[in-house]
C-alpha cells in the first residue's frame, strides 16, 4: 500500500501520517518510513544531532499495526486509540537518510480491543520493539476519505 492507499484505511493526514508504504505478509504488517530529515519532529530533536524521537517510533510501529486492523475491519477506515504501551525498550537510534521498517501482529482480541507486538529496524539492526494495545471504532468522522 501506498500513502494514497493507507488513507483509506487511516484517518492520519499531513505530518501524522507517518508510513511511507506498507503490506501485509504472512498476517504481520511490514511498514517503511524513509527518515528524510525535514520531518517536524526532528527540528528540536535534537539542533546538530537529529535522532527520531522514541514515541514517534512507537506511533510508527502502531500506524503498520493499522494496516491489520484496516485489513480486520474488511477494508473500512478505522479510528485506533493507544490504550497502553508496554515493554518498550530502545537498541538504536533512527536518523535521516535510514528507511525505518517494521514488523507487526496482533496476537490477541476482544471486542473493541487488540494487543500487538511490534520492532522498528534500520537494515537487520533492531531499534525498537514493544507491546501495545488499541481501542479500534470506526472512523465515522473521515468515511469519505
């Protein structure tokens, strides 16, 4: 999927939409983002020694989880609210010029709620992993894209 694609699935826009491209292999979502260096969050983070901040690696790993859910919720774009993070543990930084890519599956469900588990890499070097869960509604706000 591309970004055109994943809007129809997601309800990010501009700057918050933060997927380059992404599939679904085997049941696990595989994310891109190509770290370019004019991103908004890398501007004070940090002057001279840009790396991309933690929780926006979390909001990556949990945008490639959407693909799942989207792909769950037979096509339709979903709204997803964290509901929790947990295990989270940085091994590397991510800086401009990497492709940040990700692995993710959901493991569990039950009503409205997902559990998944997710890493960020550059190349085969883990940066980040971690548990997260979601509340998913249906995006009734954006059905038209």
């Amino acid at each position: 999927m591309n970004r055109e694609e994943l809007m129809k699935i997601m309800p990010h826009r501009d700057d918050m939409l933060l997927l380059d491209e992404a599939e679904i292999v085997d049941g696990k979502a595989h994310g891109k983002k190509f770290i370019r260096g004019d991103e908004f969050f890398l501007r004070g983070h940090f002057p001279g020694d840009p790396i991309v901040p933690g929780v926006i690696q979390c909001e990556i790993l949990a945008q490639s989880t959407c693909v799942l859910l989207g792909a769950s919720a037979g096509g339709g774009k979903v709204k997803t609210l964290f509901t929790g993070l947990d295990g989270v543990r940085f091994k590397r930084p991510v800086r401009p010029g990497e492709l940040f890519e990700t692995v993710c599956e959901i493991k569990k469900s039950k009503g409205p709620f997902y559990w998944a588990e997710g890493s960020g890499y550059v190349g085969k070097e883990l940066c980040v992993s971690a548990s997260f869960s979601f509340a998913v509604f249906p995006d009734k706000e954006n059905e038209n894209g």
